[in-house]
C-alpha cells in the first residue's frame, strides 16, 4: 500500500488572535508511506540534510503516536514502511512545519491502520496532533484548511474573503523555536491589555472575511508581537517600514517570518538581500491523503 498525505503551512495568530487564530496557506507538504518498500526513511526539500532518518522525526514519532492509541484495540501493529518526505515548508520560521509533520503522521497511521470509521473524522487527526504537538492554532487551521478559531477543543473553519492576497516574508538567516519565542512573553497581561486584544481580534477576523482592504488597524497586536520582534532588529524594520506604507502585517505564528496582505494600491515591497518572498494564496482544505 502507498498513501501520500498532503498538508499545508499555517501562520498562527494574525496579529491580535494570539494562540486563536490560524490559516492555511497554498504551500505544502507532502510525506509518502510505502509498505511495499524496504523500510527506512528519507527527505528532500527544505531540511532535508538535518532532519533524521531513524524514525525520531515528527511524522514518525505521530504515527507511532496514533499505533499506541488504536493497537489496544486492534489486532495489529502498524506495517513495515519506507517513509518519504517532500518538505516545502521552512523549518523554525513560524509556518507550521511541525504541525504539519504532527497533522501528516496522525492522520496516515489512522489510515494505515484502517481503524474504526470514527477515528477517520478530522476532528480525530486535530484533538491528537494538539495533544502531540501543543499548538491547536496551526493544528486546526493544517487539517480543515482555511481561517480557524480554536477555543479548547472547539474549532470553528471559516471562509475568509477571496480578495485576501497573503505574502510570506521568510528571513533566510534566522530561525526561533517556538518554546524560544514564548521565553520572551509575560506570564501576565493587564487588564487594557487583554481589552485591546480582544477588541482587535474580532475586528480582524469581520475584516478577514468581508472587508481586508482595512486590517490594517485591526491587527494590531499587545500581546505578543513586540516582545518577540525585538530579538531581531532587522526583521523589525521590514515590519515597520511595512506598516508606515499601509500594508496589514503582522508576525507569523511565533516568527520570525512576516505574513502581509498586499492590494493593488499597496502592494508589498521586497525586503531586499536574506530574505524570500513568497505569494501564496489562502488554501481552502486541509490535509488530503491519496492513493496511489
């Protein structure tokens, strides 16, 4: 049997929806289990010389994951495979490449291991990859595809606007784990604070869905943002000289790439040497699996 799962990045946040708000971005992974292959593991594409081959990898490590859940219940283990991985996604830049990883094993053990038609639903695959991986907001947004709200375990998958025009700005030199960038932010956040966040969180979210040419103001962050821009000045700057020219920007999940929404009247301007820009379009469905 060969199965090939398909998911996409995610940028987590957009600004005010601290640890809420998550979208699907066109720009995938794809990881292939082959059980007529002789077993091992291999990469190409982003990471592909640092992530390991002895099964440690996240998609492995989910999929072993998902054979401990369901095995009690099942008569056998999952099968020998050959695991391959074609990874677009950047590692450690903010877009969801663990999610992604976490998303792509869950959801092939289960289906490998053919389980009961229950464990098939995606709300199966994002309860256990949150549970796995500890970021429900790239989670959600990397199995049903889309704009995600998460509060708990409730998901709510929404259409955004189809004028919304994303732009990744990806420093190429500069990586942050997400446990790094929490470090940084406050165990605590005043009342103001949260008043703000919560006011400009649904004001980003009624301008995602019907009106982008003003989310602008809307996603302005108190939170998080500042905290961790200031580890890097330059990508600071690139921040800053975007909002001064009326682009919507805000951070990536925990960074340190960009994530902008550009316009006809205010496209977004390329940040200049260390850095890729990449137009992708908002994906509408989650993680697929195919056949071959």
């Amino acid at each position: 049997m060969k199965l090939t799962a398909r998911v996409p990045a995610t940028s987590a946040n957009l600004g005010p929806g601290f640890d809420c708000f998550g979208l699907a971005l066109d720009l995938c992974n794809e990881v292939t289990v082959d059980t007529d292959a002789e077993p091992g593991v291999s990469w190409e594409g982003e990471g592909a010389d640092e992530l390991p081959i002895d099964g440690t990898d996240m998609v492995s490590r989910a999929m072993r994951h998902v054979e401990s859940l369901a095995v009690p219940t099942r008569s056998h283990p999952l099968p020998p495979l050959h695991l391959h991985g074609l990874n677009r996604i950047p590692f450690a830049r903010g877009l969801g490449s663990s999610a992604a990883a976490a998303v792509a094993g869950i959801a092939l053990g289960y289906a490998l291991l053919d389980v009961a038609e229950g464990h098939h639903h995606p709300e199966t695959t994002f309860r256990v990859a949150s549970e796995l991986e500890g970021h429900p907001d790239n989670a959600a947004a990397a199995v049903f595809g889309g704009l995600t709200v998460v509060a708990g375990e409730d998901v709510e998958r929404l259409q955004p606007h189809p004028g919304l025009r994303p732009v990744l700005l990806i420093p190429d030199r500069v990586r942050l784990s997400t446990s790094d960038a929490r470090a940084v932010l406050p165990e605590t956040v005043s009342r103001e604070v949260a008043v703000f966040n919560i006011g400009h969180a649904a004001l980003t979210l009624s301008r995602l869905l019907s009106d982008p040419d003003h989310l602008r103001l809307a996603m302005r962050d108190r939170i998080h943002q500042d905290a961790r821009l200031a580890r890097f000045p330059d990508v600071r700057e690139v921040f800053d000289r975007l909002q001064a020219g009326n682009v919507p920007v805000c951070v990536s999940g925990s960074g340190p790439s960009l994530l902008a929404f550009e316009r006809d009247r205010y496209p977004v301007p390329g940040p200049g040497e260390g850095w890729r820009v990449l137009r992708v379009p908002v994906r509408a469905t989650g993680i697929e699996i195919s056949r071959a």
